[in-house]
C-alpha cells in the first residue's frame, strides 16, 4: 500500500475526527456573517476547525454558526460591534471559554463609504465611522486577542486591502483606514512576533461581495466612469479565493510566512 494522507475516518466513539489544515485548531472569524467572513467561516469548519462567528449583524453570525454546525463542525456565534471596547472584549472571552481556548483570529469585520466622493465633500462623520470600524476595531480585536492566542503557534490576520498598499482607494476615509490597518499589523507582528503569536496583514484586489456591490452601487451614484465600475465588476474575484488564504494563513503550514499577503 503507497503512503499519504489518511481519508477522513470515525474517532472512537464513531464521531467523524476533523482533518485537514485546521484539525484541532480554535478558530474566531470577526465579521463572519458574510461575504469573505462567512467564506472563511465555511472554510475553517471545513478544513477541520472549531469556529466562534462574531459579527455585530447577530442573526448573520447565528445563521454562519448553524450552518457549519449542521455539517458536523463544532462552531458557535456572539454578536458584537468591533468599535466598542466592552463588547470586542466579552465576545472574545466567552468563545474562548465556549472554544477551550483561541488558536487564531482573523479579523475580516470592515465597512465601505464614501466610494467616489471628491475629498472636497467627505464629510467629517462618514471618515470618522469608517475610521472607527475599520482601524478602531481592529486594534481593539487585536487587543483583547492578544490575551487569547496561544504563545507558540497563535496567529492573528487582519484583513486590509490593496486599497491600502498599492492601488489607493475610490473612497478616502476606507483607503486611509486600510493603510492605517496595514500598519497596525506591521506593528503587531514586530511586537507579538517574539512571543510567539504570527500576525499578518491580508490584503485582497475586488471581490464579489455585498460590501463591493454596494460600493460599484455608490460609485455610479457619485458620478464614477460607468465604463470603469462595468470594468471592475467584470473582474471580481471570488470570496472562496480569500477564505483559503486566510485558512492557511491560520494553519500551522504557515509558520515559515512573515508579513504582508496580497491575493488577487
Ligand atoms: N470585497 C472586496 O472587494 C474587498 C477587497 C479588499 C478588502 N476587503 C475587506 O474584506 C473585509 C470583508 O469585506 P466583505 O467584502 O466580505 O464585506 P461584507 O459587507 O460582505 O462583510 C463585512 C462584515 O463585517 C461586519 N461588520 C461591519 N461593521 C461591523 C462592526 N462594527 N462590528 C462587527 N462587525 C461588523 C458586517 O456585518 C459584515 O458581516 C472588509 O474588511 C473589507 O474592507 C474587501
């Protein structure tokens, strides 16, 4: 008989023993009730992962969570606004508790506004919101994860975007707030690195998702070249692609990776 990997088989017991990439690892997907978060929800649960779904969209993280429960998969929800310190820091402890304990977060929780505005017209309120959930909420998940992950093999991803390190952004509060993120994580992984928890930026191209439907929807409202957004819309990329990176990135295969990840 040739080696290799052994097919998935029952435990003791006749439960289904995980395998895969993420077989034993505890995994929290903030901003898992949809797009590239529920993506990824599915492809943690898949890959043999215990997942906690948070999301302030409650029902959203509860529907993700039963989902990948009904395919045998250990995972659960919390409902939690990533800009609240008090909320980012009772939804971790209780899925740490609820998991055994956290291996990885992957932080994909983010908001789109602004999509073609003239910086002239920007008002002061959307920066501020767009700021605050996307570069406020990271730092307070990365925050209170750090207390979580594992020293030896935790790891902590969070998810920007090229808008922030390459391409520049259609909107001015969301590519500021993904460079600001870009840099939060170059400081994290040089800070946390040495004890042990890998902290990585992912920064995906344009995806098809409800965030990216709704951004295309507000660039042609704001006056945006019709045939530009009809080009983007033709090339966007799949949630599914992003999920399997940020699965491996979560995975202990990775241990060799260091910094930024950019995927198409
Ligand atoms: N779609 C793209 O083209 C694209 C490209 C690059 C980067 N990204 C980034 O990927 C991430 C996921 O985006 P998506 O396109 O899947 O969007 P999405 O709108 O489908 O999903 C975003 C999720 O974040 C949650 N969320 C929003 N505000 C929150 C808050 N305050 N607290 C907790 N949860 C909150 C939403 O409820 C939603 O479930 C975002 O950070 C986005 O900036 C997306």
């Amino acid at each position: 008989m040739s080696g290799g990997t052994l097919p998935p088989g029952p435990a003791a017991g006749g439960r289904t023993r995980p395998v895969g990439l993420l077989a034993g690892r505890r995994v929290v997907v903030v901003g898992g009730a949809s797009g590239i978060g529920r993506a990824t929800v599915r492809a943690a649960a898949a890959a043999g992962a215990a997942v906690a779904v948070l999301d302030a969209d409650v029902a959203g993280a509860a529907e993700a969570a039963a989902e990948v429960r009904s395919a045998g998969a250990n995972a659960c929800a919390r409902g939690v606004d990533v800009t609240v310190e008090a909320e980012v820091a009772g939804a971790l402890d209780a899925v740490a508790a609820e998991l055994g304990g956290v291996d990885a977060v992957l932080h994909v929780a983010g908001i789109m506004g602004g999509q073609g505005l003239d910086v002239r017209d920007v008002p002061v309120e959307l920066w501020t919101r767009v700021i605050a959930v996307n570069l406020t909420g990271p730092f307070l998940v990365a925050k209170h994860a750090a207390r979580h992950l594992s020293p030896g093999d935790g790891v902590l991803v969070l998810v920007g975007s090229k808008a922030g390190v390459q391409t520049g952004s259609g909107s001015v509060p969301y590519g500021a707030s993904k460079g600001g993120l870009h840099g939060l994580a170059l400081t994290l992984a040089r800070q946390l690195g040495p004890q042990g928890i890998r902290v990585h930026a992912l920064c995906p191209g344009d995806i098809d998702t409800p965030l990216m439907r709704r951004s295309l929807d507000e660039a042609r409202a704001n006056g945006t070249d019709g045939g530009r957004v009809a080009a983007i819309e033709a090339a966007l990329g799949r949630p599914e692609d992003v999920a399997s990176v940020l699965v491996l990135l979560a995975s202990p295969a990775s241990a060799g990776l260091a910094g930024t990840v950019c995927t198409g």
